[in-house]
C-alpha cells in the first residue's frame, strides 16, 4: 500500500503532537505517538534509548556518512490559559496557522522532518538518513548529550529543526547560569548594629559585574557575548531578618570559545580584584543547577550551562544546504546565526559534527501565548527537505575526516 506523504498528513501528525502535554522529564506520550509514526512510516529501525529519545533509520547504500535530522519531544509550559486566543493544546487551524504549545517549537517541525526523511524509504539514499527527536532539551539539552555519549547513532551532518523562517542558521552563543553569592552575619532587624548585612555589599559587587560584562568579547558573526543580572535573593527570607546571605543570578550569553569552566573561574577571578569587600564579608561565584530526570527514570544534577556553536559559512555542508533551499524554496536563505540556544551546542560545539538548522516559523511566537506555525511556510520547507537532506549528505563525504 503506497504511504500518504502529503502535506495535510504532515500537518495532522504535527495537530496530534500538540494535542499532547510533553513537558521537560514528561514526554513519555508524546515519544509513544512519535514511535508509532515513524514505524507506520515504514522506517527501517525504530527504538528508544536509555534517556526517552525516538530514533529511527532509513538505510542507505552506504555510500555517505549518515545525514542526522533532529526535533526535541519536550515544550515550555503555557502559563496562563486564559491568555491564549486559542486553546494550548487544540492543534488548531485558523487563519492559515497551527496555533498552540509546540506548533512551531517545535513539533510542527518535527512533522516535517520526519516525513521529510520517509520520502527515501522508497528510493534508498547514498546514506543512513535518522530522525532523533531528543527530550529535555528546554532544559539544556540531555537527550542530545546522551543520544551522542552512548554513540547508537554517529552522523556525519546534522540538520536542527529549529525555526529559521527559511534561513540556514549555523550557530549561536552559549548560555552560562552563574550564582554569585556574598555571605554576611545575620541578625535581627531591629538591632542592625549586631549583623553585617550583605545586601550593602551589592553597592559594590554591582558594578563589578557590570563592568564585567562591558569588556566581554564579541564574534563578527554571533555578536556580543552578554551579561545581565536577573534576580537577587536573599537567605532567609524573612523581612524582619538581617540575611546571612545574598544571591544574585547572573545570566552570561557566551561565545562558543568559552567554556564551562573557564566561564565561572573568568568571573571568579574578576570579582576577586574588583571588589574589596571588608571582613567578614566573603563573596564566590558558582554554576546554578537543578537535578533532571527523564521519563524513563533516569536522574542527574545539572550545572546550567549550553554549549554554543559556530560553522563556517563557507563550510561545504552550509554551501550545499544554501544551495539546495535557494533551489527548492521561494527565496534564497540567509546564512545567519540563531539568537537562542540549541541542541546543536552539544552535536557541532562539543561533538564537532557539521550541523545547521532549517525550518519554517518565525522566533517572535517562541515560548509565547501566541505560538503558531505558518501553514505557507510549512509547506515550503516541507517541499525543500528531500532536496536538503540529499545535499547535506553528499557535502559531508568531502567534510568528513580523512
């Protein structure tokens, strides 16, 4: 029996995924429905890992490294639903959009992706042509991290189905979380002359680290790296109390030559000769974290830190994926970074596998309660992925290592 790879049957697999609730640790419904596709699509494996990843494999003639096509499973929370114009989770069609959590980041895309990638089952591609959809990765990441650490899949390219509105984006800034803390005396309130109270010390540690931040670095193609403080709090909580301790949460957008540890012990260091803090005040700097579980429960504690990535835009898979769309597609692409952070941080900045990123969608709808996916659009980037998916991996032969 021929498959149905129309268009309408891509877009009624992306209603039925936003119909579902997946938050991060929570997308064990959501992976069901996506399994079930991929085998009804005629894949030739399909399997979950360790960590609630859905994978699957058309095999290819062996004649190409594989050619990686990736989505996550897991959304952001809705916040308030009564400030939606449409329901959350109705996947519905109005106006020429999909509207709800996830019609555009990024289940809608893991639609097209996925039937994008059925379209060689019959024609066999000179490579393994996979689908990854990955879980926590609004949370940093670890379904990537994990899917590439157990090395069940080793592309040679990657293609991130994050929303480019058309676009090749081929990189982005990192993201460091950093608490920088200054432990002071506690007291009562009342009688403040028996406690040293921290929250003075921020006259002081402020600047320094906003004076940090003006000398960060900047990339001629992702920009300045920024710093912002986004929250200060204080330990106890109590308003009647003089704190022993006071927090400032530090959000650093780092350049891809930044790493995780060099982050925090660069601020540790600054910190350290800008702020004369007398005794006892004591000032350190150290990662935020949380502790994370999949669905399929495995648990780990977490720094918050996402690698950032940057490819060359005369790299030969950035040239042919450029090529290819400009052919396909109503317009020629830009070659241009994400703003945000990806699961690419983790394929292409610690892995180093080529990696760009091509979908419809525009990035103003992210994580908003007006997410929504231009059917148009869609249908164009669906109409230009068999093309994509071809170029990529013939690029990455000549890419590959020798």
């Amino acid at each position: 029996m021929a498959r149905d790879l129309s268009f309408d049957r891509v877009i009624a697999f992306a209603q039925s995924l936003v119909r579902i609730p997946s938050p991060p640790g929570g997308e064990s419904d959501v992976a069901d429905r996506t399994r079930r596709e991929l085998e009804e699509l005629g894949f030739d494996d399909v399997w979950l890992d360790g960590a609630g990843n859905v994978i699957g494999r058309i095999r290819g003639r062996g004649e190409a490294p594989p050619v990686m096509l990736s989505c996550h499973l897991d959304v952001v929370d809705v916040g308030d639903p009564a400030g939606w114009e449409f329901e959350p989770f109705g996947g519905i069609l109005d106006g020429g959009f999909l509207h709800g959590r996830g019609a555009m980041d990024i289940k809608g895309p893991l639609a097209i992706q996925t039937y994008a990638a059925a379209s060689f089952v019959e024609h066999r591609p000179a490579g393994d042509v996979i689908v990854a959809h990955t879980v926590l990765e609004e949370r940093g990441g670890w379904g990537m991290e994990h899917l590439l650490d157990q090395g069940e899949v080793k592309p040679g390219a990657v293609i991130i189905g994050e929303a480019t509105q058309g676009d090749i984006c081929i990189g982005h800034r990192g993201r460091a979380e950093l608490l920088v803390e200054i432990d002071g005396v506690a007291g009562h309130a009342s009688a403040p002359d028996r406690a040293h109270n921290p929250v003075f010390a921020l006259a002081i540690v402020l600047p320094a680290i906003a004076a940090f931040g003006e000398q960060l670095g900047s990339d001629p193609v992702l920009g300045k790296a920024t710093l912002a403080p986004t929250a200060i709090e204080t330990r106890p909580t109590s308003h009647n109390v003089i704190p022993d301790l006071v927090r400032i949460v530090i959000d650093w957008r780092v350049l891809p030559d930044t790493t995780a540890d060099a982050a925090a012990e660069r601020l540790a260091r600054w910190l350290g000769q800008h702020t004369p803090l007398p005794e006892p005040y004591q000032l350190r700097v150290s990662y935020a974290g949380e502790q994370q579980h999949t669905w399929t429960g495995l648990e780990r504690d977490r720094r918050l830190y996402t690698p950032g990535f940057l490819m060359s835009a005369d790299h030969p898979v950035v040239a042919a994926a450029a090529a290819a769309i400009a052919a396909n597609a109503p317009r020629p692409p830009a070659v241009r970074p994400w703003t945000f952070a990806t699961d690419g941080g983790h394929t292409c900045g610690v892995h180093g596998i080529p990696t760009i990123g091509f979908a419809p969608g525009e990035e103003r709808f992210a994580h908003t309660n007006r997410e929504r996916l231009a059917l148009d659009s869609a249908r164009s980037a669906y109409a230009a992925y068999p093309a994509l998916i071809a170029a990529v991996q013939a690029a990455s032969v000549s890419a590959r290592p020798d």
